[in-house]
C-alpha cells in the first residue's frame, strides 16, 4: 500500500514540473534562430534559451560580434522575413514569425504564451547568386529584374567578376553546377538549377516562379581548385620562372657582350660594380614594366574576359613549347643556326651599337660611368622585353587573377620574380670577370643551352595545358 502511494505522489509531483514549463517545451520541439549584437544583448533570456535547447530544440544562435559572423546570412533572414534595414539589438526569428522587443520574447519564453506556430519549421530561406560584369550589355539588360528580387522575398547575392577573387568563386560554381568557361554572364543560380539567357532570367522572374524555385537550397560549391599564384606552390612557380628566364640566352648574351667590350683591367671590383649596376638597371626596369603591365591589363578589365584570355594564354604557351622544343633539338644536334625562339636580327644589331656606344663612353672613365651603365641597362631590358618578357607575361597574367589591385603581395610577388631573373646574371657576371674568360662562359652557356631551351619548353608546355584544363 505505501508503495502504491509513493508512486501516485511521485506521479502527482512530475506532472505539476511538467504542466509548470512553457507550453512549448510540452510540445514537439521546434526551431529558432536568434541574431543579436553581443551576448550580453541576450543575457535576460540566455537560460529560457538554455532550457529550449535541453528540451531538444534546434536553436541556431548568430553573434554579430563574432568574427566569423555570416552578415550574408542575416541579410538572407531579412528578406524573407521582409524586414528593413533597420538596427535591431535582437532578432528572433520562429516559425513564420520575427520578435525584436527582447522584453516581449523573455516573456514569451517564460509564460505559456510562446510563439504560437513556433514548432512548425522556419520559413524556407529564398537565396539566389547572380554573378555579372559592369561592362556586360546582357548584365544590364537584366539588371532590374535582378534587382527587383528582394521585393519578391528573395535575396541575391550579386558577384562583380571583375574581381579576381568572384572570379576565382564564378570558377567553383561552375564546376559545382558543371558549366563550361564558355558559358558567360549573365549566370543565374537559382536551387538546383542555372539560368543563363536574358530571356530565361527575365521569365522567371517576371511570372514570379523563381520564389518557388528559390526555396530549393542551393549546390553544395566545391573548390574548382583551379592553380593560385598562393601558398608555398605560388612562391615555387615565381621563383622558379624568374630563375629560368634569368638563363635566357638574350640575356646572358648582352651581359656578355657589354664585359668583353669594357675590358678586363686590374681593377676587377669596378668592373664588378659596373655590371652590378648594368644587372641592377634590369631589375628595376622589368620590375617596374611588371607593375605598368599589371596595371595597364586591370586598366582594360582583363578579369571580364578571362575566357578569351585562357585562349590566348593556352595558344601562347603551345606555340612557345613547339618553338622552344624546335630549339632544344637544334641546340642538342649543335646546329645552333637553326635556333627560332631569339630576338630579330634588327634588334640584336642595334643592341650591339647602343651598348659599343655606351661601352666607349664608359671606358673613357669619369663621374657618368655609373649613370651610363645604368641608362645602358633600361634601353637593353626594353629591347630585350621581345624575348625575356615571355616567361614574364605569363606570371603577370596569373597575378591578375590573384589579386584585385596592384597590392603589397602582388609587389612582393613582382620583386621575388624579378630577384629570382637577376641572380643568374650576377653569378654570370661574377664568375666571368674572375676568371676573365668571356669565351669560356659563353661556351659553357652553349654546352647547356639544350637543358636551358628544355626547361623552358617544359614550362610553357605547362602554361598551355593549364590553361587548357581552365577552358575545358
């Protein structure tokens, strides 16, 4: 008997703990999405929330002063909640409805008055990702149909190609949905699907279908993991490609020549400091053509092309793989003669007067040696920009797609392919005017300019096949 009333009281007192919790947590749990400023915007409620969560509900909590805040996501809220710009300290979101008065929300998770509808699901998340360019005429043909979504309880998220880094995401979207390079902007993602005409965009927007469509969720997007100049393999390729270049024939041919013209005196530390400073003036002019090409090329909005571009690249690096392989045949049989990939005749003799000039000047000593030397090696990098600047553009083409803007890492990046060029010239210039053998070196350069053509093959061979894979 007294067992049997144990168990009526100790069912009596459950009963009165479960009847005491909010009406909500007697009911099948439910879902809730809280934005707010900072925790302590949350403080009066933060244990009613606690309990929720005990009893099983799914609460996503979204902390504005968070780093890793998703502001996208809130926007998203926003817009099919059909909420304003407005600052609000707290936003709850349950079922199909919004609570921003924190007051009336620590009520309604106190009292048997929670949100009525709370344990039904969230209202689906309307998101769409257009991706456009400024200068694209279909973009803005568009235009206002896109921009008329949000009115519509969908939001879009707009991507600018005309960035490098929504250029490198359009790439990921692509492969996700599996598009080709050859399919341009204007692209409409919409679910499961991509709308990719004028017409087919403006119809789903103008008979208002894309809000159904839009509450399909979208790809998961996968990294398209197409190659960065970034990372440990960035820094490899721009000191490997400046280093290849720095054993251009062309090159090392004109360093040649301008120490056998100046002599071999006893005074070998000027001789020295003079083809430091012929060698310097290389590096700050390529240095500084680098930087006036990457502008020049932003200038004409090259990331809004980068189809043609890839095709243009991918033909350049095959047409520069045959030749050089040409040439690394004709090297390794010894018939120099046949070599393809040098500069013009034209400009090798006039490379030979400018520097005899400037080599007479020179010798003849005093406080201008230095300065002439120096003004030698401008005029010689232009001239020889025809052949040294192959390995070059390339590397200045993939900084483009690296960076937006001509930022410090994309200057690093120019200064590290550039040293990188230099260092075989001061090893060159070092070593001949030691042993005082310009036959010597230049032997030994032509011994070797089978690899040297070779590597250099190798390496637009790769160029061509990348850029193959990108339009692939």
């Amino acid at each position: 008997m007294k067992r049997i009333l144990l168990a009526i009281l100790l069912f009596i007192s459950m009963g009165t703990i479960f009847l005491n919790r909010p009406l909500s947590l007697q009911a099948d749990v439910g879902e809730l999405t809280i934005i707010y400023d900072n925790p302590s915007s949350i403080t009066s409620i933060s244990d009613e929330l606690t309990q929720f969560e005990t009893a099983g509900w799914e609460i996503l909590r979204l902390d504005r002063s968070a780093n890793d805040f998703d502001t996208e996501l809130e926007s998203i809220y926003r817009v099919n909640y059909g909420l304003n710009d407005t600052a609000y300290p707290v936003l709850l979101f349950a079922g199909a409805n919004v609570f921003d008065d924190v007051s009336d929300i620590e009520t309604r998770l106190t009292n048997d008055t929670l949100f009525v509808g709370a344990i039904e699901p969230l209202i689906p998340l309307k998101h769409v990702v257009y991706f456009f360019s400024p200068t694209c005429t279909f973009c803005q043909s568009v235009a206002d149909d896109v921009n008329s979504l949000p009115s519509l309880g969908v939001h879009v998220t707009k991507y600018d190609i005309t960035a490098s880094t929504n250029l490198r995401l359009l790439d990921d979207y692509r492969a996700s949905y599996f598009l080709s390079q050859e399919d341009l902007v204007p692209l409409l993602f919409v679910g499961d699907d991509v709308y990719r005409t004028v017409e087919e965009i403006e119809a789903i927007i103008e008979d208002q279908s894309i809000i159904s469509l839009a509450e399909a969720p979208l790809r998961d997007i996968i990294d398209s993991e197409g190659f960065q100049i970034e990372g440990i393999l960035g820094v490899l390729y721009i000191v490997f490609s400046g280093f290849l270049d720095g054993f251009n024939p062309c090159a090392i041919a004109m360093l040649l020549l301008f120490v056998s013209l100046l002599g071999f005196g006893e005074n070998r530390k000027a001789l020295i400091g003079i083809s430091l400073t012929f060698i310097g003036a290389l590096f700050i002019s390529y240095f500084a053509l680098g930087t006036f090409l990457f502008q020049f090329l932003q200038y004409l909005n090259l990331a809004s092309f980068m189809n043609i571009v890839s095709w243009v690249m991918m033909i350049f690096g095959f047409f520069l793989f045959i030749l050089n392989f040409w040439d690394f045949l004709a090297a390794r049989q010894e018939k120099y003669g046949e070599i393809k990939n040098q500069l013009p005749r034209f400009v090798k003799k006039f490379n030979k007067q400018i520097i005899g000039f400037f080599s007479n000047q020179i010798n003849q000593g005093g406080k201008l040696v230095y300065g002439l030397t120096f003004l030698l090696g401008v005029i010689i990098s232009l001239t020889e920009f025809l052949c040294t600047g192959q390995i070059y553009l390339p590397v200045i083409v993939a900084l483009i797609q690296f960076s937006d803007t001509l930022n410090l890492l994309a200057i690093l990046y120019l200064v590290l392919y550039n040293l990188a060029f230099v260092g075989p010239l001061i090893i060159i210039a070092i070593l001949t005017i030691r042993t005082q053998s310009v036959i010597g070196t230049s032997n030994k350069v032509r011994e070797n300019l089978h690899w040297i053509k070779l590597l250099n093959a190798i390496l637009f061979l790769v160029i061509g096949l990348y850029y193959l894979w990108r339009i692939l």
